[in-house]
C-alpha cells in the first residue's frame, strides 16, 4: 500500500492505494477510517485497519485524485532526525573521516514540504545543496533499545527525503553549524508517498538525484555506514523516538559540496528517487530579499 495526503496545504486529505496491478491509479479517501496520517494513526494500528478497509470495498474512491496536490505522506512530524555522513563516499567528498558512530542533528519539523512544492532558495544563499535519503518512519515509541532487533520492530515505514542544505551556513568557520545550514524553510521535502515496512525491503534501494536532467547522486542504501536498525537504536539511547517521528538516514556521494557540480539556482528543476518510493520533483525559486 502507498499512503499518500492529497490537497492544498494545510488541507490535505488522507489516502491509500492498493498495492499490486489492480489499483490502476487509484487513490481511495481514508474519511471515517483515519483524521490524517500521523503518529496516533500509526501507534494505534491505522495501518492494519487501512489494510481491512481496502478488503473490505468499504472505501470510496477520490475520483479528482490526479488533479490534487501531494503534501508530505505524514502530518507535521513531532521530530525530523537527520544523520550525517552516513555514506563512505560523501564523507570523502566533505573531506571527513568516515564516523565511527552515527552523527546526528535535527531539524524543525516546520521546514518538511510536500514533494513537487516549489523549493525556496535563502535570499542570501550562495551554496544551497541537494541530499536525497531514505526517510524512515517511526511506528512506536522508542527509548534505550536492547537491540537492533528490538529497533526494527520500531519502524512503521519509510519515505523519500530531500535535506536541503546551505553549505555556508552549515560548515566554515566559528560559526558554521549544521542546524544553520539545514533549517530553513521548505528546506525537508517528504513523499510523495509513504510505504509500510512490511512492503519494503530497504537494506538495497537505489537512490537517485537529477539536476536539470543531469545525474548527480546514483547509489544504493546497501552503502549504509549505520544501517537502519542500527540507526534507530542508536539514537534511542539518547532521545525519546515517537510514533510519526522521521529520521533521514544520510545522502551518497554526488553532491555540490564535492566541487564537481554547482550549487543549486533560481529556475534549477531537481528530482530525487527511492526505490520503491516515488520520485520527487522540485523548482528552485530564490527568495526575494528583504
């Protein structure tokens, strides 16, 4: 099943489509089954009852559903976690030492966008960044872990992820941080779907990123330095992880940061793929100066 929220932002209507062939495009309303897709829907079993629903024929069709807007498949995250460096080959390319355990930050939850929104550009950026990841979705609540075992058990499912970043705000000098860099607006587009972890193997997706039709990112999720059971258990050693919490798990190699491509511009068109999760399409749009 593909969950997806259809509609203007800030009204969005939740929906799914059947997994398989016989969907044919379609996508049914989750009216009287779930308000929206969040965490209170995934901790208290929303998806199983999706499931039944759809078995049942008890959902009606949303006959305009190609004409609506995809906003991100989760309503405003209570924690978006973003892990750093997580691909050999893009700590090369930052000119960093592989980590030997995850590097974390976070990112506001108001930054997340729906996937074909237009992206803003900072009015005084210079370097803003592509990273496409694969989102992963938390199902339940999780802290201090005993295992990996015990993490995966966590995950409700996963979905494409873009971490917009500013690389001068992010990196140089005293004070370069990476929460500058990496909270601003517009700057997490999520979607256009969410897929249950049931449906999904993600220990060997490929991950892609175009910029105006030119590859730039081609990598696989099998590159993992953390894998995601590892992630997720790492973190709940230091933080509470609640159901609808997202966590990106790093980006491959093939950024503008390496120096072998340029930064993002007004009028850049750049799409980003997962296998298994949809293609994102975003127009870059610079922000007028105050």
């Amino acid at each position: 099943m593909k969950f997806a929220r259809l509609g203007d932002p800030g009204r969005e209507q939740p929906a799914v489509q059947p997994e398989g062939p016989e969907s044919n495009g379609k996508w049914y309303s989750l009216a009287g089954v779930a308000a929206d897709i969040d965490g209170a829907f995934l901790e208290a079993g929303g998806v199983a009852r999706v499931r039944d629903a759809l078995a049942a024929g008890s959902l009606a069709e949303i006959p305009d559903a190609g004409t609506l807007r995809f906003g991100a498949p989760l309503a405003r995250p209570g924690a978006v976690v973003g892990i750093g460096l997580n691909y050999a080959g893009h700590a090369a390319e930052s000119a960093a030492a592989v980590p030997e355990v995850p590097v974390v930050f976070l990112k506001p939850s108001n930054t997340v966008a729906g996937p074909f929104d237009d992206a803003p550009i900072p009015p005084l950026s210079r370097k803003y960044d592509w990273e496409v990841e694969l989102a992963v979705v938390i199902g339940r609540r999780a802290s201090y872990l005993a295992s990996t075992d015990e993490a995966a058990e966590c995950v409700a499912g996963y979905v494409v992820a873009n971490d917009l970043s500013e690389r001068e705000y992010q990196l140089p000098g005293a004070a370069g941080q990476w929460v500058k860099g990496k909270s601003l607006p517009g700057s997490t587009p999520l979607g256009p779907w969410f897929v249950p972890a049931g449906a999904l193997d993600a220990s060997a997706l490929r991950l892609q990123t175009w910029v105006n039709g030119e590859v730039r990112q081609d990598s696989s999720t099998a590159d993992l330095i953390f894998d995601v059971p590892a992630v997720v258990h790492h973190l709940s050693q230091f933080m509470v992880l609640e159901a609808g919490d997202v966590i990106l798990t790093g980006t491959p190699e093939g950024v503008a940061l390496s120096g072998r491509f340029p930064y993002l511009q007004d009028g850049d068109v750049l799409e980003l793929e997962v296998e298994g999760l949809g293609r994102q399409r975003q127009v870059l749009r610079r922000t007028p100066a105050v």
